[in-house]
C-alpha cells in the first residue's frame, strides 16, 4: 500500500492501521486508482491541500499572462501577436477552470482572490522575472511550459476528478504553447548573429528559474510525502526536475545554444544528465517577495481587482434584480 511505504520516508505519513475506519476507507479508495469527487466524505488535510495547490495553480496561470502580454503589442509581426494572443487567452482559461475545480472543495473565488491579494497564497516562482526581450516569449514557451507540462501530465492523473480533469484540457493547451516558444527560438537562432545571441541571453536567464518551477529539493519538500500517498502528485519534484533537463538539454544541442551550467554532463549510469545545484537562496527570496518582478505582479493584480469593481457590482444588481423578478412571478 502507498501510505505505508511513504510511511517508511518518515514524513508523518500514517499507515492504513493507523487511520479510523472511514479515513482507512478513502486511503483504500485511492490506491484502487478510484476518483474521488467533490460531494464525497474526504479527510479534512486532504481537502485544505488541493484547495491549495490548485487555488496557487490558478493564480499562477492568471499572474503568468502579464510577462507574456507585455509582449503583444510588440511582437514582430501579425502572425506572431495573434499566436501570442491566443496563448495568453489560454492561460486565462486555465486560472477559470482551475478557479472552479477549486470551488468545488468550498472555497469561494472571492476568498482565494483575498488570499492572493494578501499574499497568503503563492503563485509559481517563474512569474517573477522579467521578459528583457522577445526572445524571452520564446524561452518561456520553451522552457516554463515544457516544464509545466512535466509536472501536469502527471496530474492528469490525480486523485480528485474535478482537478484530474481541468488538467486533461490544460495539458492538451500546453503542448500548443510549448510548440510556440520552440518554433520562436529556432527563428532566432537561424536568424542573425545578434537574433542567435538574444536566444542564448533568454536561455541563461531562464534556465535556473525554470528548474525552480519544480519546488525545493525533495529534502526540503514539505507536502510531497502525504500529497504523493493521498494520489495527489505522482512525482516528487526532484524526479519531475530530473526529466525536465533530460529532455531539455538535447532540445538546446539541437538548436545550438548552451545549457548555462558547468556541471552539466551526461551520466551513462544513471542514464540521465547530472546538473549543478539549483540555487536555492534565490529561490527562497522569490518567494519570500524579493524577486525582481514580485511587488509589479502584485500591483498588476490589485489594479485589476480594484478596477472590475464596478463591473462585479453591476453583476450582483444584476442578479438581485433577476432574482426578485423571479420571486414576484411565483
Ligand atoms: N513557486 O512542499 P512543496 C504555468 C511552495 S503555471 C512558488 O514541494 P508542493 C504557466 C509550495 O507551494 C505553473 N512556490 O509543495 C502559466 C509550498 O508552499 P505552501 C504552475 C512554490 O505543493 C502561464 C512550499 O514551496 N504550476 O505553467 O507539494 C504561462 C514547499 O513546497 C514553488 C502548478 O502550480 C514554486 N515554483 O509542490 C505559462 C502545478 N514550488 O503552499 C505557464 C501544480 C514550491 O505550503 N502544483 N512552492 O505555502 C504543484 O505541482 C505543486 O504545488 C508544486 C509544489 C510542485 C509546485
């Protein structure tokens, strides 16, 4: 059983006969590969951890539209804004499915926008750099969603139907947006000497962030034990990490740039790549809010809050008004 083989990792996993009768019953469930949905009886921790993982999911799609729309009014050429318009479009979807597959668990959006805004929830570290230049639209499509496809393949997956779910339309989505940063960076490199140089400057500076995306090491992984056992996460962050720069670097060979890291070789053992530790302090900053682009993101995201107040206004009058007419008639 997964519970108690986790139990043995030590991080306070307990075992099946630990556990009362109704909670060894849903354990049971989930390692029978069995959905769990939203009316059903679930452990309390379980349902805080999805309700925020997916709630930081969701804002994360949200706060990643603003370093890619800084691009569109910029992008090179007609085709390329309509491509890039579409993507950003998509990750407004993604933050909607999520939002709702999150309500389902009873929080309302109103109380994780709160949670955002106040700077209780997270969202993923990568969104707190800067896009210099076009190149970077490329990278970011590359890398960030390369990276994000190796970690929500996995959560197509994932115990809880409604996430499970979002994920399969999202993934699909993902695999278009990843298409378009590569296509991005093979134009630059086959391009002048100063496009190849814009695409290698993009590479260096998105590279450590990207493997950041992953979460801390598995050391320092705080939920990854009980996520893995509740069929929350498939993976833990050091073997999603671990494929990413696999498929990463040749990707990188074949388009002639270099993977800033000089402790990057292959291993024939292990059959993978050994790669330099991330850095872990800066990591730790970001998260922190020190990152060089926290404080805009979140001035972005409480502009637009404040901002569609009117527009929520009207909606509530809106619906009063439906529902009194709709009183009055019966
Ligand atoms: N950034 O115990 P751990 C996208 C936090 S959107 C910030 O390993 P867990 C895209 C973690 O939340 C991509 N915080 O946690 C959109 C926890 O803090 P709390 C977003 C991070 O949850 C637009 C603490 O560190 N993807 O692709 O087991 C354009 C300890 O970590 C980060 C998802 O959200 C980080 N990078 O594992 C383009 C995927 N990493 O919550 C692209 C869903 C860790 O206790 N989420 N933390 O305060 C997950 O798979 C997992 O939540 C994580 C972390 C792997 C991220």
């Amino acid at each position: 059983m997964y519970a108690q083989e986790v139990k043995s990792t030590g991080k306070g996993v307990k075992s099946l006969e630990e556990m009362e009768p109704q909670e060894r019953a849903f354990q049971e469930k989930i390692d029978a590969d069995i959905k769990i949905e939203p009316k059903e009886w679930m452990p309390e921790g379980y349902r805080k951890t999805l309700i925020r993982q997916i709630s930081q999911h969701a804002h994360s799609e949200i706060v990643g539209q603003l370093p890619e729309g800084n691009w569109i009014t910029r992008a090179p050429t007609l085709e390329r804004k309509a491509i890039l318009l579409a993507k950003v479009q998509d990750e407004a979807g993604h933050g909607l499915y999520l939002y709702c597959a999150a309500e389902t668990l009873g929080i309302s959006r109103d109380q994780m926008t709160e949670q955002l805004l106040s700077g209780k929830a997270k969202y993923s570290s990568i969104f707190n750099y800067p896009t210099l230049t076009w190149a970077d639209i490329g990278a970011i499509g590359w890398l960030v969603d390369g990276a994000a496809i190796m970690n929500q393949v996995p959560l197509q997956r994932c115990s809880y139907g409604p996430y499970s779910r979002a994920m399969v339309r999202i993934c699909k989505e993902e695999s278009f947006h990843q298409r378009q940063g590569y296509d991005i960076m093979m134009k630059l490199v086959k391009g002048t000497t100063e496009q190849k140089e814009m695409a290698q400057d993009a590479l260096n500076r998105w590279w450590q962030p990207s493997l950041m995306m992953f979460g801390p090491s598995d050391k320092d992984s705080v939920h990854s034990a009980q996520s893995m056992a509740w069929g929350i996460k498939q993976n833990t962050n050091d073997e999603l990490r671990q494929k990413f720069v696999d498929q990463t670097v040749p990707q990188a060979e074949y388009l002639g740039l270099t993977v800033p890291d000089p402790d990057l070789r292959w291993n024939e053992e292990k059959g993978g790549y050994d790669f330099g530790e991330v850095d872990w302090s800066e990591f730790y900053e970001v998260l922190k809010g020190n990152g060089p682009c926290n404080a805009e993101r979140m001035a972005a995201r409480q502009k637009a809050w404040n901002d569609g107040a009117w527009f929520r206004e009207g909606l509530m009058a809106h619906a009063k008004k439906r529902e009194a007419r709709k009183v009055a008639a019966e």
